[in-house]
C-alpha cells in the first residue's frame, strides 16, 4: 500500500446496492433529480457531470449535491431513511466515520463500526415517553384551565376590591381635607395665643437681662474701683490682663487707656459707656463663684465646658426638624428612621429655661386652644395615615392586576408563593415574580440569586423562561443571576438548580401553567414505510 | 485635572489586575545576584595553574586557583560530537558535593579527541576536532576563546566575571571553631606527608606569604549579610551551606540578536538588562503575570540562542537552581542613526553581545553549542537533552477545556455541543473541581460519579478527555495516595527532616519528592487501570502546580531549604516540574504496557521537558497583549527544543470581547498546543454562545485546523527526529535576511506556512513580512501569488487569517473535516503544490497508526513528493518501513501552474 499513492481509488462502482435503486443518501423527494443514465446537474446548477461522477467518493459539486452517500463533499449532507423512525439529515462528514448516527445504520456502511438498527426501538421509547408527556400535558392542561379560571376569579376579585378600595378612598380624602380645614382652624388661634404668650415672655426676659447686666456692671465697676475712689483708673484696669485689646500676652497702660476711651479713669456713667467693650472679656478678681456667663449668646461662652454633654445633638436635629415637620406626610411606609431622634423642641425650651428661668405655664385660655387644636391634628393625621394604607393596597392591588401572568394569566397562582428545593449543601428557594436566594443547609446567610426581571424565552415561547437578575455580586464577577426554566409538569415544583457558569444559576421548573394542550396522539410512526414501499426497485 | 484623574485610574486598575510584583523577589532581594551582580569586570581573581593539566584523549583538566582566597576549582573541558564543547568548573575540594544536574541529558555526551597545539606560560591552544577550531586558555586571568580560523566565537570570564563561592564552615558557630583548628591541624600534618604531590602550588603559595595573609582578612570581611541567612517577607531561609552561588561571564563577538532562556512574557529578541532587573529562571506560580519583564514564570530552560548572518550558536547553562541571566550589548544604545554611521566610517567597533549567568547552588556545566546554522544548534542541543515526544495525532487537534465542567452532564452537554454545531474537536478537559475534595486520582462522588460512562461516551465520539493531577497531595488519613506516599517516606522534607508541609488547592499539601526514582516509579504505576479508579484509555492528564505551588511558601513555592534525599530543594528547583510531568507520562506509557503513547501537558519545565509532552503559558489574561506574547513566548520555547507549546485561547482570567475570542482562537489554531481555557469566575465561552456569526468564524477557523493536521504531524515527526522546531521564527529560515531577525508577530510553521494573526482590536489590515528573495508565497485562502522579500499589507475582516503557504512545497491536508481527528484516520489527502519561479515543489507525507510507539517498530510511511518539469512523482524514504494505510490521495491543486492539456497518472512498476 505504501506505494499506491497517486491511485485515486473509486470504492463505490457499482455499488449503488441491489436494496436501494436511488443514489445512496438521497431522500425520496429529490429522487427524481437523480436520474441514472442522464447527465448530473448540481443542485446549485453550477455544474454538469457524468452520472457515475454521483457518490463515487469526490466530489465534483460545490453544493455537494454529487455526493449525497459519501463524505467527500465539505458541506454535503446525507438522509437517513430511518425506517420505523423519523427521516433525517446528517452531515456528510458523520459518513463512515465510525460512529453509527442514522437509526438505521445506513451511515456506516463501510467503516466497520458495528452499526445496529435500532429505529424500532426508538421509536418505541420515544412513543413511550411522548406518551408519557402527553400523558402529563394532558393533565397538566386540565390543571391549568383550572388556574386560569381561578386566576381569572382572582383577578376578578381583585379588581372589584380595587375599585371598592378606590371609591373608598375618595370618602377618605374628603375627610383627610375636611380634618385638615378643622386642624388649620384650630391652629390659627393656637399660634396665636402661643406667639403672645411667647413675645410677653421674651419682652420680660429681656427686662430681666438688662437688670442683671446693669447690676453686674455696677458689681465690676466696684471691683474693678480698688481705691474706692468711686473711678476706675487706667492703673486698676491694667491688673486685668484678661482684657488685653490685642491679645498678644501684654496689657499695656496705652490699651487699657485705649480702652477707658483715652481718658485716664471714668466714673460709673463713663464706665457705662465702655461697659459692653469690656464685659465679655472681663474676669472676676476673686473669680470663684462668678458665673461669668451673662449674655444670650451662651453657645459660645459654654462651649469650652461642654466637652461631652448632649450639646451638638440638639443643634444639627434642628433643621432636619423643621424639614421632617413638612416631609412627614411622605416617609411612612418605610420604616420610620431610628436614625431620627424624638422631637427636640422641648429640650430646646428647657435649655431657655436654664439660662433666663422658666416660662411661665400658658394661661388656661391658651391652654385651651392647644388642647383643641392638638386633637385636630390627631385626628387629621389617623385620616392620612387610613389614605396612606388605602394607597399602598391599591398600589399592590394595580401592580398584581397588571402583572404579566402570562396571556391567560395561568402564571398567577405563583405570585407570592415560594418554591424550595434542597441539595447536598444548599436550600434553593424560588418565590417567582419576587426573587430567588440560596442558603446553606448548615447554617451561614442567605445569597440572593437575583430579584424578578423578566420573561426571557425565545420569541415564540416567551413564557418558558423567566429571568432574575442584580443578585449579590461576586468577586470579580457580575452580579448572580439566575434563569428559571419551565416545563410542564402536574406539580408545581423546582426539579433542579445548577450554576453552568459561575454565578449565573440555572433552575428547571415545573408547573402546569405551562402545560400545552396535546395535540391528538398518532398511534402510527409519522414517516412509516413510505420510503421502504415505493423505491426498492 | 484630567491628567490626575487618568493617573489615578491607571494606578487603580494595574492595582486590580496586574501581579503583585512585591510578592517576587528582586535581583536585590536575591541576596547571591546582588552580591554576584555587585562584581566589578576586569577584577578576575582567577588563574590558570597550567601545571596541573591533565589531557586524556578527550578530557582536559586544568586547575584555576583564586588569587584573593586561594581555593582551587577543577576545570574540565570536553569536545562533543557535533560541534559542542563542554566546560565544567567545579571546587577541586569542596567541603561536600555540589549538586551536578542529573536525568536532563539523555546520556553522557560522546566525546571526540582533544589535542595540544600549543603551549607557554600564558597558556594553551588546544584544536576541537577537525574544523579548525581551537580553544586558547589563557593563564591570567582565566579566559577561554574558541575560534574559528581567525574570528573569535565566543569568550569565556572575558569579563572576568566567573565567581565561584566556595563551600565554607560558618564562622561564628562553635563547630566551626573547633573544626577549623582541627582541619589546619591536619592540613599541616598533610603538608609535611603529601608537599610531593602538589610542588608547584605550594611553592606558589609559599612564595606569596603576604597575598595569603591579606586574603585571609579579607575573607573576614566578605561575611556578607544574606550568606548564611536570608529572609524575604516572612519566609526564612535558613541557608545551612552557606554562599554557593556560581556566575560565569559570555562575550558574543559580532552578535546583537539572542533569543531563548524562556519562559518569560517577552518578544521574541532578548533584551539588554543593564537598565534593570537581569532574566530571572525560577519556575513560579505566577498570579496575573505582567507582559514585557524579565520575571520568572513557571518553567525554565537555561538555553541562549545567539546569531547573526553567519552563525548561529548556543549556550547550555545546565544548572538547576534559581539562575539570572544579564545581558548587555555595545550597540544596545546606538540609533539606528549612529548604527548607519558606523557603517559608513567602518567603525572599528564590531557589535558584541555579553551574557551572564549567575545560579545560586550547584556547579558550572555549559554546552558551547557552535553551530554554524540555526539547525546544527536544534540538532546540537537535541543531542544533550533529547526531541520533542512525538504526541499523539489527536493531541494536535483542538482542546476544550474549563475550569470547570461541572459534572457528567455538563461534559455530555458540551460534547452534544460541538456536534450540534459541527465544531471538531478531540479532547474536553476536566480541571480539579472534577475530583473528590482536590483529591487527585479521585472522582467527586457526585458530580462524576461513573466516570467510565462519561469516558465511554466520549470513546463513542471517538473523543478523549483530560483530567488534572497535581503534585500536591491532600494530608488526609483517609486518602490512599497520601498514606502511600506518607508511609513509604517518599514527600519532600522540611529542614527539620519532618515531611514539608504547604497550603494549596486541597489545604494542607504534602510535596512527594519527584527527584527520587522510585518515587516516580510508585507515581507511574498509580497511573495503571486498576490504581486509578475511573480511568480508561482516553483519559489522559494534566500536571498543573508543579513548580511547585506553594501558596503559603515563599514566593508562592517551596522553601529553598526542604530537603530531597542528600539536596536541598535549593539546588533542584527548576527541575521538579520535569520530574512530574516525566513520571506522569511514564505511568500513561506503563498502563498501556508500553504500547500507546501518553499525552501529558505541564506548566513547569525544565529543559529536557519537550521529552515527556506539551507545555502552555500558563494563567495569561483576556487581554489583546496577551494574544500578541503567546507568540513570541512559543517561540522562546521553541527555540530551546520545546515545541509543544500553547497559550489558553481565549485568555484565563477576565473575560474577551467576542473578537478577542475569535482573533483568539484564529492565532491558536495555527499554533502547537491549541487549547481553549477560562478561569472558574468567567462567565461560559464555547465557541456557540457569541451569536451565530462568531460561531462560524470559530467554526471555520477549528476546521481549517483540521484540514492541516497531515502537516501539523509530519512536523511534530520532524521535531521528534531532529529537534527543530514546530512553529519557527522567520530568521531559522532566512539566517541571512537580518529583517526577519526581530520578527515576532509572524511566524513559520515548518517551513512552508507563513502566519501573520491579526492581534489587534478593531484591525482592518495588517503588514506582513514575505521573506526570501525569488520566492513565492501563496494565499493559503485565495491562493493568490505574492513575491518574497517584501512588507505586503493585507487588508484583513473579521474572517481574515493571514496564512502563506511557500512556493516551492507541497503540503499534505484533509479536507473531510469530521468530529475529531480519529474520525478522519481513513480520509483520503488533497496536496496542495505550490509551485516556486524554477516551478518546482517539495514536501513530505508521514502516516501511521497515530497513537501507539509502533512507530518505533518501522510501521509507517515516509514520502517524499517532488514536482519537477510538469511531473509530481512520489518517492518512499523510508523504505524499511511498512504501514498500511486506508487514505488515498483524492485531489492534487497545483499552485502557480497554468491549466494542463492533458495529465497521466503513473503507478510505481509501471
């Protein structure tokens, strides 16, 4: 052999065997384009050759159409007749290559492989399980009329309770505008009577204030008057280095008669004047239980002494306060802040208390007002909050009654549920319409696999796959996702869950929802013998 | 403002994907090549004694003596047959042996005869064999020239750079104390006894009292930091021998191009590494290794290639420890400008390159491969360390594998995929998930829990499978291989002779020791059918890890001080992947009792590796870079014998765009070792998840690998007889044409396929280089004609693969592309003649059985098809061989001929 190399050897004269009179791997209907004896026309009609140039093992044709029985052509194609199965093509290059591919083991007719006929034989088997899953979509179609129906009853259900909910809701809002016009009523005099009592406690605050500067002033002026000489003196000012001008460490005779207003000492009245220079900066001599603070602006004065008490607190709450005040109406239905403290209204006025005393309780009239009003607004926010539930319950009510459940919304009954299914090392769980998560059997935290997307089956079968997506992210991959098949089964069930790619999951599902209705079953094998019949000539 | 912010994202995303240089040592932080690297040239302490010579018939031995301390070392230095001249410098004494590389040779190099031309007291002129080449020893300092006529070929310590610390007893430990006393006792007792042997030294010694003094002082002062002791992060290396580091110096006279001492992510050209850190050999575990430096990566082969349009040559260093190689050139500076003005003035100065190697255990043994052709040297340095196993057939077909497949069902899945889709393809690839608990020669119990149907499913295919073996073994008492190895005492020691212990893929990992023959023996024979449980002959295996591995060691591998046998794993390291991967094919031998032939990929090597399979760069990225290294770095290997050489189409880590994938798997199609891999966290890649245009371009590009697999094996037969390489860079083929001399983004398989991969995003055409002047090159798609010698730029789409096939060949192909290799045994071959402007061709059909050693026996067939005067004749050079074959040849297409009026077909004997 090893000298034969530039013979071209034809395997197949006269081969065209005494069983099958059409070419080798043609199929039935193209037999007529294969006439013996006539010229051979390429199927592309590219090229005309002789016709014992057909299935003699090169090929001539760029379609390949030359060498429907062997694997001389690139992109050819050979038929399996398959009878007692299903016809079908194979690529020409699956001819004899050892591997038996037609049921009927016409592609290895001269490889050696030990080929079988076993068409009978699948086509029982797949009888038995078309049967089998006609047998279950059968009764899966049944069950899925039946949830349709009741979907179609819940739906039903539903809508009216929406527009039950809704009118109702018309009822609450007028009563919500109706509590809030009584609230504003009441409000207006309450403020009212509140702002007076206020502005006659501020005024006699203020009165208080003045009193108690003046007599510090006159404390001071005695203090500060050493000799008695009923002056203060540029020579007792100075022992008060406190009251250097220009804080560099120094108090010279210039500044502090700078500071007396470039006279050499002032009586009481001259002192007055130049009282408010003076004050803030001034220390008692003796200073040991001079409570030095005086003026309003105490947040400053206090500030070296507050290291650690709930100072700050009140003040970055203040205007988040005011603004919850307005927002509140909106931030209900989430959990409501821990992060915000109670109200500091009250702790703000007792802090006015400390410093100037108590404001006196309000007068009865006043009380009164408050009283009223605060029961107004009581009820107006129990009204909003009722109007709040009834929007949230329409809000639910419209989302599942414009859910896509599928054209006959059959996919309904899953809405809410969840599905489990436990493996060797994990829980899956599949709550459709909402998400899917893992856990570890044995302790540990769950994993999202990912929230509801969408439908994702092929155009003609968008309703076989669902998609959930933006699950936990992985390390240095995407986020988890998962793919949830459907198929049809009697039983709503998670038949498997695995993970092809790292972090995309992959589940296979099975619901009646999905179930098609089965076409009548043929008790004969679809192609049968036709083939076997007519050619064998 | 934009600049920062561009700046700062640049730091950003190297700090999330680039290596961890810190994790690496520096030349610096290696404290021997700062010491070694610290030597000034022109200071050679060494001196010939040329009294001590000794010249055998085919041996000479000199004796050098360092002036500065006085130790003596033993030079030894052989002729081999075809052109290689062996040096060896060991310690004439050492305090105990020097670890001399065994198993990497294939034997002990034949010898030729040495003579003596000449000799004085400057030294001696010794004739290597019949063509005209001499050695010329010089006396002081040591040098060694060999010449050819009157050019110089190479230099030996023409630096003086040859440095050799000696083995010492430490000297701030008692024992030395007393053994010091001890040993110059006995050393004046020996004197008095033995003054005859060694007159001439003595007399030296004696005569040169003071030198003697100041150098003892000066050994005192040399105690460096880092000699007996060394630390790098947290690792400590407790370095019990002491400096032992060896470094000799090279001088390349006219040459300005090396290639080779892979593996390293660079061009093809070697670099000058005086701006920088020096090559480092030290096979690594490498995480997300950086392109363009000279840092070691997972394999070694200590092989320089040097040529220039007159010669090529090379250098073995043959030394198995951790090894740097610096490389300096006088031109590396010069523009092409001032280059030019040399030229034209005739400027005295001949370009030269130097090179020099620093390892830091073990002896000096190099192999001075002289050339003169890029052949000779493949053909040299196969004659040291061996050919390239000749791999099965269906191993050079296309691979598909994935970190991981899941289970049985998925690798079915997959198989049913190719097939749906008509994509050939011969081997899946399962990596360690696919076994119990990182247990390997296990299955996981439920995700391959019959194995052997998974196996004979495929077998039905005619498909095979891979499955990974790692050298590191799970400490469990309740795996078989682990108490085996534990209880034969066959794992690597740690210093304190307790069994080393690492952190690996399974936890905590014994080492087996690999250098021990029995080990390996005990390996190979878990290998057999009935060891490991699930296996069948389609399955073959992958020995990942072996540098070895160790992520908790030092440098993420072993610690220098383990202990194997009477080394430390100091002076073995480079060598034990080679001693994995040739265990593990010995075992794929040994099951089929010495019929078929194994297949076994490794990531470490060392060379000699080409002997036991095929290698793959390793853990690269999706990246376009990296499809363009996969070149040069094949290349690399090449050269140095290992021609088996892949990179993971498609990248390892990160994901690639759909045509980085396809420009991918276009590159890998056309190189040895063709083998999609993906990282566990990326998401799934087969080829028919990109959408139905990027299927049939992989389609058509897998295929066209198929139709070429004739020619891929009459290659790899080549290389298994000769050593040259399967894949080639141009200038082993155009010596002369100095324009292909730094070519590495196209490449030569054989002789006759010219590619040019298009690795750049968004490419609308790339610029090839045709060589050779008066030739032809031939579209392999089109088929049409273009000239030699000239930069064509080709227009590329998305389907383009630039591929040439040479005018003048005749190449062997298949055009039936079936469902893997073994389909196509029987298919019938079209050659392809293409024809050159003498219009002749020429080219070779080798065929046998395609998986067994009968090959061994003669069974095959070896033609060579000439076409000459309009006449294609077929000719049998191999004629005591005898192989029967089913193919034919269907279809001759003759390339570059105009339309025959008539054509006759002759059989022999006709």
């Amino acid at each position: 052999m090893s000298g034969q190399y530039l013979v071209l050897l034809f395997l197949f004269g006269g081969v065209f065997s005494v069983e099958v009179q059409r070419p080798r791997g043609v199929p039935l209907s193209k037999r007529p384009l294969y006439e013996e004896d006539k010229p051979f026309t390429c199927l592309d009609g590219s090229r005309t050759i002789p016709f014992d140039r057909v299935n003699d093992d090169y090929c001539d044709c760029q379609d390949g159409s030359d060498e429907p029985g062997t694997a001389a052509c690139p992109h050819g194609s050979f038929h399996c007749t398959n009878a007692g199965f299903r016809p079908t093509f194979i690529p020409s290059s699956r001819v004899n290559d050892g591997i038996c591919d037609c049921c009927d083991a016409t592609d290895e007719y001269n490889s050696g492989a030990d080929c079988q006929n076993t068409c009978r034989d699948l086509w029982r088997k797949e009888k038995e399980s078309m049967e089998k899953l006609a047998e279950i979509a059968k009764e899966g179609f049944l069950l899925k009329q039946q949830l349709i129906q009741e979907a179609n009853r819940g739906l039903e259900e539903k809508k009216s309770k929406l527009t039950d909910v809704q009118n109702s809701k018309k009822d609450l809002e007028e009563k919500v505008e109706a509590l809030r016009m009584v609230k504003e009523t009441a409000e207006q005099p309450e403020k009212e009577a509140k702002d007076r009592h206020l502005k006659a406690w501020e005024e006699q605050k203020a009165v208080i204030r003045m009193e108690k500067d003046k007599a510090r002033m006159a404390e001071v002026f005695l203090e500060l008057d050493g000799d008695g000489d009923g002056f203060v003196s540029v020579a007792e000012l100075l022992s008060h280095s406190e009251l250097d001008q220009n804080s560099d460490g120094s108090f010279t005779e210039a500044e502090a008669q700078e500071l007396l207003g470039g006279v050499d000492k002032l009586d009481t009245a001259g002192f007055e004047s130049i009282w408010s220079k003076i004050k803030e900066k001034y220390m008692s001599g003796s200073n040991t239980d001079a409570p030095a603070p005086v003026e309003p602006p105490q947040e400053e004065v206090k500030e070296p002494a507050s290291d650690n008490d709930s100072e700050p607190y009140p003040d970055d709450d203040n205007p988040e306060e005011e603004e919850e005040e307005e927002d509140e109406e909106d931030d209900d239905e989430m959990d409501d802040g821990d992060y915000k403290s109670p109200p500091p209204t009250e702790t703000h006025e007792k802090k006015d208390d400390d410093e100037d005393g108590t404001m006196p309780p309000y007068d009865e009239e006043t009380q009164k007002l408050i009283d009223a009003a605060q029961k107004a607004r009581d009820e107006f926010d129990e009204a909003e909050k009722s109007l709040r539930e009834v929007d949230d319950n329409i809000r639910n009510l419209e989302k599942e009654i414009s859910f896509d459940f599928g054209p006959s919304v059959e996919f309904a009954y899953l809405y809410s549920q969840c599905y489990e299914l436990t493996t060797g090392e994990y829980v899956y769980r599949l709550c459709p319409f909402n998400r899917v998560s893992q856990k570890p059997k044995y302790g540990g935290s769950e994993t999202n696999l990912g929230s509801w997307g969408k439908w994702a089956g092929p155009e003609d079968n968008i309703y076989s796959v669902m998609k959930y997506e933006h699950g936990t992210g992985c390390w240095q991959g995407p986020n988890r996702s998962t793919t949830v098949k459907l198929t049809c089964g009697t039983e709503t069930v998670v038949t498997s869950t695995s993970e092809p790619s790292r972090c995309e999951y992959l589940m296979e599902f099975t619901s009646p929802a999905v179930c098609q209705e089965p076409p009548p079953m043929s008790q004969e094998p679809p192609p049968m013998t036709s083939d076997h019949g007519h050619d064998e000539l | 403002m934009v600049h920062v912010l561009v700046l700062w994202l640049a730091v950003c995303l190297s700090g999330t994907w680039a290596v961890d240089k810190g994790n690496f040592k520096t030349c610096d932080q290696s404290s021997f090549c700062k010491r070694q690297r610290a030597l000034k040239p022109g200071e050679s302490p060494y001196r010939v004694l040329l009294e001590t010579m000794e010249l055998t018939n085919t041996r000479l031995t000199l004796q050098l003596i360092n002036d500065n301390n006085k130790v003596r070392l033993l030079l030894e230095l052989y002729r081999l047959q075809g052109n290689i001249t062996r040096v060896k410098i060991n310690e004439l004494k050492p305090l105990k042996p020097r670890y001399e590389v065994p198993d990497v040779l294939v034997r002990e190099p034949p010898t030729e005869p040495l003579s003596v031309l000449s000799q004085d007291e400057n030294g001696v002129v010794l004739s290597l064999g019949a063509e005209s080449q001499r050695v010329i020893v010089s006396a002081r300092p040591f040098r060694l020239d060999i010449m050819e006529g009157h050019n110089v070929l190479m230099s030996l310590n023409s630096r003086g750079l040859l440095a050799f610390e000696h083995l010492r007893m430490r000297k701030d430990t008692f024992s030395y104390k007393v053994t010091s006393t001890v040993a110059s006792v006995w050393d004046n007792i020996k004197r008095v006894f033995s003054s005859q042997a060694e007159p001439e030294a003595e007399k030296k010694d004696e005569a040169d009292p003071a030198n003697q003094a100041e150098t003892a002082k000066e050994e005192e002062e040399k105690v460096e930091e880092g000699m007996w002791e060394e630390t790098f992060k947290s690792h400590s290396d407790s370095k019990p021998n002491g400096p032992s580091a060896v470094s000799l110096d090279f001088s390349l006279p006219g040459v300005e191009h090396v290639y080779g001492i892979p593996e390293h992510a660079e061009p093809l050209k070697l670099k000058t590494t005086e701006s920088g850190d020096p090559y480092r050999l030290y096979n690594l575990d490498v995480f997300q290794y950086e392109l363009y430096n000279p840092m070691a990566l997972y394999g070694a082969v200590p092989v320089m290639l040097a040529h220039n349009t007159k010669r090529t040559t090379g250098i073995f260093w043959l030394n198995a420890a951790e090894t740097w190689v610096d490389i300096s050139s006088n031109t590396a500076g010069k523009t092409v400008f001032g280059k030019m003005l040399d030229y034209v003035q005739g400027s005295s100065e001949t370009p030269q390159t130097d090179v020099r190697w620093i390892s830091e255990s073990g002896i000096i043994d190099v192999f001075l491969m002289l050339g003169p052709t890029p052949k000779d040297v493949f053909s040299q340095y196969a004659s040291l360390t061996g050919t390239q196993s000749f791999p099965p057939l269906s191993s050079l077909g296309y691979h598909q594998c994935r970190w991981n497949y899941n289970d049985q069902e998925d690798v079915r899945s997959v198989d049913a995929g190719f097939d749906e889709h008509d994509i050939p393809y011969d081997f899946i690839w399962l990596d360690i998930e696919h076994t119990d608990g990182k247990r390997y020669f296990t299955w996981d119990p439920h995700k391959f829990a019959t194995p052997k149907d998974m196996l004979q499913g495929l077998m039905d295919k005619k498909r095979k499978m891979v499955a990974i073996v790692d050298p590191h073994i799970k400490i469990d008492n309740n795996y078989k291989i682990h108490n085996e190895i534990r209880s034969r005492g066959f794992y690597v020691k740690n210093k304190d002779g307790g069994d080393y212990e690492g952190w690996c893929w399974p936890g905590s990992a014994g080492y087996p020791d690999f250098t021990r023959a029995d080990m390996r023996a005990w390996w190979a024979s878990m290998f057999a059918y009935d060891q490991y449980e699930g296996s069948m002959e389609n399955l073959y295996t992958w020995n990942d890890m072996n540098e070895p591995s160790v992520f908790n060691g030092p440098e993420v591998t072993m610690h220098k001080d383990a202990v194997h046998g009477s080394w430390e794993h100091r002076d073995v390291h480079n060598l034990y992947g080679l001693y994995v991967q040739m265990a593990t094919a010995d075992g794929l031998i040994q099951r089929s009792g010495g019929v078929e032939r194994p297949f076994v990929l490794t990531r470490a090597f060392f060379a000699g590796s080409q002997r036991y399979g095929a290698v793959w760069t390793g853990d690269n990225a999706a990246e376009w870079d990296h499809l363009k290294i996969s070149i040069p770095m094949c290349l690399s290997l090449g050269l140095v014998g290992i021609s088996f050489c892949g990179a993971d189409v498609g990248g390892f880590f990160k994901s690639p765009s759909p045509e980085l994938l396809v420009r991918w798997y276009q590159t890998g199609a056309y190189q040895p070792f063709f083998r999609a891999h993906a990282h566990l966290d990326t998401p799934r890649r087969e080829p028919w998840l990109f959408g139905p245009e990027n299927l049939a371009l992989i389609r058509d590009v897998v295929r066209q690998r198929y139709t070429f697999l004739p020619y891929w094996y009459q290659l790899f037969y080549n290389a298994y007889r000769t050593g040259e390489p399967v894949m080639r860079p141009l200038w082993v083929e155009y010596p002369q044409d100095p324009a292909t001399f730094a070519v590495d983004d196209e490449f030569l398989i054989g002789r006759d396929l010219l590619v040019h991969p298009v690795t750049d995003e968004g490419s609308r055409g790339v610029t090839a280089y045709l060589p050779g002047k008066d030739e032809f090159w031939y579209d392999i798609h089109t088929f049409h004609k273009h000239n030699g010698a000239q930069n064509l730029y080709i227009p590329v789409t998305m389907s383009s693969i630039p591929v040439f096939q040479r005018g003048g060949s005749i190449i062997p192909r298949k055009l039936r592309v079936r469902r893997s290799s073994s389909c196509m045994e029987h298919d019938p071959y079209t050659l392809f003649v293409a024809l050159n402007p003498q219009r002749t061709a020429e080219g070779e059909l080798y065929i046998d059985d395609g998986h067994t050693f009968n090959y061994e026996k003669k069974e095959f067939i070896h033609r060579r098809f000439s076409f000459a005067n309009n006449v294609l004749s077929s000719v049998n050079i191999a004629p005591d061989a005898k192989f029967t074959t089913k193919s034919w040849v269907e279809r001759i297409i003759v390339l570059g001929a105009s339309k025959p009026s008539k054509i006759t077909l002759r059989t022999a004997g006709e």
